[in-house]
C-alpha cells in the first residue's frame, strides 16, 4: 500500500463510513455497495501511486515560478506534468456528475485525493482544487446548456478553472466589488480588475461582479452581486477580452500563478440569480475551504513525514534526536495537531455526503410518505446547521495546525532546517497562505460565530452528548465524560459571550477553539473505539485541550467588552 494512503484515511474507508448505508440512500437499495467501495478504493490507490512518482519532482521544482509569456500562463514543467498524469486516471474534476462523464465523487474521497496531491505537490493542489471548485458551481448554478458545453470539458481536463472574487479594494470584504457587469440586448459584459487570482490563466474564470442598473444603491454591500462565467476563448473561437496583466512574485506556492486579471467589455454569462451571486460564490467557497483544509493537512502530513524521519536518523549526544524526552514531545504534539486537524475535515466532509444521500432519497421516492419526508429533512437541516458551523471551524484548523506543524518540523531539523534547500522550509512557506485565502482565519471564526450566535451550537451539543454517551468501554468513558465537562464549560460562558457582540468578536477565536476542541476529542474517541491503538491520541488531545479549554472559558466569563479598549490602549503605545 503506498505510504499517502495513511492509516488514518483508511479508518474511516474500512470502518467508520456506513458505506452501505450512504449508496443505498443516495443510488436505492440494490446498488452493488462492494463494486462502488472497490472503485472509491482503486480511484485512492492511482492517486497515492501519481502522488508518490511526482513528489521529487515537486520537491526539485519546488523555485520554479509559473510564467507570462505573450500574455499566456506558463506552468512550471512539475505543475503541468502531474496535472497531466492526473488528467490520465481521470482524477479532475471528481465531483462532476456521472452523466457528463464524471465520477460524482462523495466529498470525504474528494478531499483526501486533494490532500495527497497536496502532500506531494501544494501548488498542482491549486490548480485541481480549482478545476473542481468551479466545474461544481458551474453544475448547480449554469444553464443546462453551458453545464453541457463545459462540464465534458472539465472532466477530460481540457479546460481549467479559476475563481475571480478578490479586487484591490475589496479582500476579506467583498462587499468592496467593483467590477461592473452591463447587460444589453441579452448579452452581459464585465468591466474591472482582479487581483490575487490563483490560475489566473486558465480558460475559464467565475467571476463575481456588481450589476450596473442596481451599481451605485448596491454599492458597499454583498447585495447586487452576480456571478459569471467569463471564458477567454468564446465559443465561435473569438478570442474574449481577458487578459492576465501580471503574475506575483510570492515567498512560497511558485507553481501556482497568481495573476492579475483586466476584464475590458469582455463577454460573459450570468449563472444562478441575478443580485444573488454573493450567495452562490458562498457555496463553491465553502467547498473550496474544505479543499484548503485538505491541502492544509497534506502539507502537514509531509512536514510530519519528514519531521520524524530525521529525528531517527540524526545523532546527537550519542542517540537518536528523537529519543529525546523534548523531541518525543514535539513530535508527538505535531501528529496530535495533525489528526485533530483531520478528524474536523473528514467529519464534515462525511456529514455533506450524508446529507447528498439524504437529497437523493428525497428527490428518487417521491412516494414516501409525508412522515418520512419531514423525517428526512428535519435530519438534513440539523446536517445543514452542522455543517455550516463545521466548514469554517474545518478550514481554520487545518490550516492554523499546517502553519504550526512546518514551522515545528523546521525546529526538528535545526540549523538544517533553516537552508534555502530545506524541504520543511518549502512545505512551511507554502502552508502559510492556506490561513490567508479562501478566507483568513479572522474571517473563518467570525463567520464560526456567527452561527453559534444563530444558535447552532444547541443541535451540535446534543449531537455530540449523544455520541459519547453511547461509548461505554471502561477506558474511554471517562474520557467522554471529561468532554461533556468541557460542553458544560462551554454552555456556561456563552452567555457572557452572546450578550455583546463586540466583545464575542474579540473572543472569536477563543470561542472558536473552545468549539473544535470538544467537537474534535469527540470525534477521537470515535476512532479510538475502532481503532484501539489511537487511544493515546485522542487521550493527549483530551488532557490539553480541556485544560486550556477551562482557562478560555473563565477568561470569557470574568471579561467583558472593556478588554477591547485595554487592547486600544496597548496598540496605542506603539503609535
Ligand atoms: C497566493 C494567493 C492566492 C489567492 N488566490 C485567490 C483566488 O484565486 N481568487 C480570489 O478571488 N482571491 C484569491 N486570493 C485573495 C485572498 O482570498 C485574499 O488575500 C484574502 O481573502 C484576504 O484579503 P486581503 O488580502 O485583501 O486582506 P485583508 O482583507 O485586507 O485583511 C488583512 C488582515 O485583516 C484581517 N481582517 C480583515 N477583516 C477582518 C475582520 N472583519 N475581523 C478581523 N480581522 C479582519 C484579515 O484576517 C487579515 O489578517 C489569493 C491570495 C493569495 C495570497
């Protein structure tokens, strides 16, 4: 089995998803469920095996910037090539649905293919996350007639995908948008500049603009916003007016060209509701948070790789570096931050597939009866409340542990570590910018509480009391029952928090790792049930996060909102 298959991917595969019960609920009962799981499985395995051949590629190209050349994007050879290889097994483009020729993969086997080519290769990840990003929002939102024209396209990776949100003026909020779109005779035209855009050269870019009868009373606000499809190439061949004015010059991630775009009169489609495209960019950026999350992990995982690697080879003091006491500890520190990380993705990702297979049911037996349908869709709305909690939380983890776990794994290697050839100073100079785009970690635990403070933690608390209730082996029970004391602790300080929203700001990423620590040691335990060998991680997530968990808590119930002007005066002395 090749190494990027982990044992933790694995788990959830061979034990943890209710395979059965997910394809009889998505496809009905007498789908062959053995023949599906074989496929998932085989899909995974070609991936590890491209992963592991493209690896030292990366690695040796790691400096290779992407290029402008005559106004066109030039990959590094690595990028390209293992785009290739992956466009071969048919590996882009997963999600797409079976009649326009794709897999219409579940989301949990999506976000692992993304990890492992991010492990191998963080700025290919870019470029598929993409291509998958926009050819789904391209098949909930577009025409039937342009999903036919370009999803066929996707899938044979024929075209690429890049998502156009950020402009100068407009980063975290995107409220700022200025790029205008004109409709006239039927046609819609964009008129604007982007920046930052990842894959900037690709053929097809989903672009969010402001509509110009409603520009200037829209202006400042996420209403008025639509979204578009803007292809470089038209369809009768005319080339479109988009061009890419310039690539950055970035400190990591040179695979992946980040471009500036100039749209002049060019020619694009509206997709989804006119003055609702704020809304549907939300959905494929959801999806596209789950995919830095995965990214976040496969970079973690390599610098985790390499990290223990060396403290077995490197002799100090007549021994191993990494049978030091201390090294035991970072080591063991950097894989508990690396599965907790982990654990959060694959739930949610898990809870989305579960949730599809509940669509599905709903739309194949229309002839359920009324009991059963409001059954199902009560059960889909407490999904859909979990998982618009656990998205941001997801995204913010996994990406704040990456940033941790390659800095660490500099530190494990030492002098060694800091050399411009290093391999875990490349792997943390390109994780620093999975806390920065698709939202940066501020933004995902605003918008975290921003659904507790729509009440969402009610659903999850009840969720997971029900989950560690139900575990009743003697070695972990008291473990469950330190996470309840944890969901107490929590309970009791959120109406300190909720009864100032200033001050619960403030608090956001204190209440946002209060949250993932409960939701996270509950979803440990889950393994540890099935896979008894991971009790100690789950035990050492416990010991420490409830800890400092007691310690957030009490900070927040003896605070109050005067903590933001002692901030004020701190930075003050600094004017
Ligand atoms: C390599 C790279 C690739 C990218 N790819 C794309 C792409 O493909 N498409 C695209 O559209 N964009 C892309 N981006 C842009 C990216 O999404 C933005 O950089 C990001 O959303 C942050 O916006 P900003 O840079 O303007 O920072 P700002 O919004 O100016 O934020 C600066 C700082 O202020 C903080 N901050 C802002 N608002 C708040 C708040 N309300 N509360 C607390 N803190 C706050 C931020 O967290 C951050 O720390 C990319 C960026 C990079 C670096």
């Amino acid at each position: 089995m090749p190494a990027y298959l982990h044992d933790s991917v694995l788990l959830y595969l061979d034990k943890l998803i209710d395979w059965d019960d997910f394809y009889t609920r998505r496809k009905g009962d007498g789908t062959d469920v053995a023949a599906e799981r074989g496929a998932l499985r085989s899909l995974l395995e070609t991936c590890a095996e491209i992963c592991t051949k493209l690896e030292p590629e990366a690695r040796a190209g790691w400096l290779e910037p992407a290029r402008l050349e005559n106004g066109e994007v030039i990959q590094p050879e690595h990028v390209r090539h293992g785009y290739e290889l992956l466009r071969e097994a048919g590996l882009v483009s997963v999600g797409v649905r079976e009649r326009f020729g794709g897999f219409e993969l579940p989301s949990f086997i999506a976000n692992v293919l993304i990890q492992m080519v991010a492990r191998a290769d963080a700025a290919l990840m870019t470029v598929i996350g993409l291509q998958a990003g926009v050819a789904e929002d391209i098949q909930k939102y577009a025409s039937e007639e342009l999903q036919k024209l370009y999803l066929p396209r996707f899938v044979a990776g024929e075209v690429q995908g890049a998502m156009d949100l950020t402009e100068p003026q407009a980063g975290s909020d995107l409220g700022g948008i200025t790029t205008r779109a004109v409709e006239e005779s039927g046609r819609c035209y964009l008129d604007g500049q982007k920046i930052f855009i990842t894959n900037g050269g690709a053929a097809i870019h989903l672009v969010l603009a402001r509509d110009a009868e409603t520009f200037e009373q829209s202006k400042s606000t996420t209403k008025g916003l639509s979204l578009f499809i803007c292809p470089r190439v038209l369809p009768d061949g005319k080339k479109n007016r988009v061009s890419v004015e310039r690539l950055e010059h970035k400190l990591g991630m040179h695979g992946s060209p980040t471009a500036v775009i100039r749209f002049e009169r060019a020619e694009a489609w509206r997709i989804g509701t006119k003055g609702e495209g704020f809304k549907a960019m939300l959905d494929l950026m959801n999806n596209a948070r789950l995919g830095v999350a995965a990214q976040g992990i496969g970079i973690a995982e390599a610098a985790v790789e390499e990290a223990v690697r060396y403290s077995r080879e490197r002799k100090q003091f007549g021994m191993a570096i990494g049978d030091q006491p201390l090294m035991k500890n970072m080591l063991s520190r950097m894989i508990v931050a690396l599965e907790g990380g982990r654990a959060l993705l694959y739930r949610v990702s898990t809870l989305i597939d579960h949730s599809n297979a509940l669509r599905a049911t709903l739309e194949r037996e229309k002839a359920a009866s009324a009991g059963e349908r409001a059954e199902l869709q009560r059960v889909l709305e407490r999904n859909q409340i979990q998982i618009r909690l656990f998205t941001p939380l997801a995204k913010f983890l996994a990406t704040e542990s990456c940033d941790e776990i390659t800095r660490a794994a500099i530190q494990v290697h030492g002098g060694i570590g800091f050399m411009a050839e290093s391999t875990v100073g490349k792997l943390h100079l390109d994780g620093i910018v999975t806390t920065i785009y698709e939202g940066t970690s501020e933004i995902q635990v605003s918008f975290a509480l921003k659904e507790i403070g729509k009440g969402a933690l009610g659903i999850v608390f009840e969720e997971l009391r029900k989950e560690l209730g139900a575990l009743e082996s003697p070695v972990l029970a008291p473990f469950a029952a330190r996470v309840v004391g944890g969901i107490e602790r929590i309970e009791a300080s959120a109406h300190a928090l909720l009864s100032d929203f200033g001050y619960a700001l403030l608090s956001a990423r204190a209440v946002a790792e209060m949250v993932i620590a409960v939701i996270v040691a509950s979803e440990l335990l889950r393994q540890a049930d099935d896979a008894p060998e991971r009790i100690e991680l789950a035990a050492r997530w416990i010991h420490v996060k409830m800890l400092e968990l007691e310690t957030q808590a009490r900070r927040v119930i003896e605070g109050d909102a005067g903590r933001i002007e002692r901030c004020e005066k701190i930075v003050r002395l600094w004017a």
